[in-house]
C-alpha cells in the first residue's frame, strides 16, 4: 500500500489567538483566587476544540458537556466560524468546595480556509459533544507563495 499523503494544515494559524489567551488567563486567575469570575462575550471560556481532516472535510470537534444543544449557537460570516453559547451556573444558594469547570459565556471563533460556504458547513450534537463537518475543506489548497524580487537600485 501506498505511503498516506501528508497535505499541508489548511488551518496554519487557525486557533483563535484571543480564545487561547482566555484559557491561560482564566487557570491562572483560578489559581489565584480559588474560583471562577464571571465571563461575558468580551472575555469568554474557550471550550476545548479538536480540528482535523476526514478524507477531505475538515471536523472540528468542541466539548461542551452540560450544555444543551439549543444553548449553543453556531454562527459563519465572512470566513469566520463561531461557537457561542452559555453554560449556567448552579441555581439557587450553592457553596462550592471545587469548582473547576468553567460556567458562564463561551465563544470560539476559528477561520476557515478561503473559499468555504454557509452550504459546505454541517453541524451535529451528541452527549456534549459539537461535531461542525466542513465539506472540501481539507483540500482546500495552501496559501499561494509570492515570489520576491530583487529590487534594482538606481545608479548614483
């Protein structure tokens, strides 16, 4: 059989750079005071996100245990993906010993490669789990190299 073919990340630089700086701030801020702050849309959790290729679709993958699907909202406008939605907090007069699950306003935001559709981009929900399936995605071909030239300068 064949060696697999290793194609290019058609996702090189696609983890939200905000999302990841979210998920550091929030485990150091919980080290520190022992709890959780609340979160609106400006500095929501990230849920843990899984992207990878199935022949030639792109999966992404996000947790999102405790959450019921119509609490969720998937939205795509010019090249961006959003994942939103909000996990509530326990009701009534709870004391927490641990908490280390985030609760509150979630959002993730990923960019998809050029040339994706609203029609390309199916979405399923399972046991917490968000399956997005984006078709042809992962053959989407890298970005186009731009030859650089020599600049001639003129003569003094």
């Amino acid at each position: 059989m064949p060696p697999k073919k290793h194609r290019g990340n058609p996702f090189r630089g696609v983890l939200d750079m905000m999302s990841e700086m979210n998920r550091i701030s929030d485990t150091m801020a919980n080290l520190e005071t022992g709890g959780a702050t609340p979160r609106g849309y400006s500095d929501a959790w990230s849920p843990t996100t899984d992207i990878f290729a199935r022949g030639a679709d792109l999966v992404i993958r996000s947790e999102l245990p405790g959450i019921a699907p119509e609490d969720v909202e998937v939205t795509f406008s010019h090249g961006y993906l959003t994942i939103a939605g909000e996990r509530p907090a326990e009701p009534g007069d709870v004391v927490y010993y641990a908490a280390e699950r985030y609760r509150g306003a979630f959002r993730r935001e990923i960019t998809l490669p050029e040339g994706v559709e609203e029609e390309d981009i199916e979405a399923s929900f399972d046991e917490g789990l968000l399956e997005l399936t984006v078709k042809g995605a992962a053959d989407i071909q890298r970005p186009k190299l731009i030859a650089i030239k020599r600049r001639k300068r003129p003569r003094p």
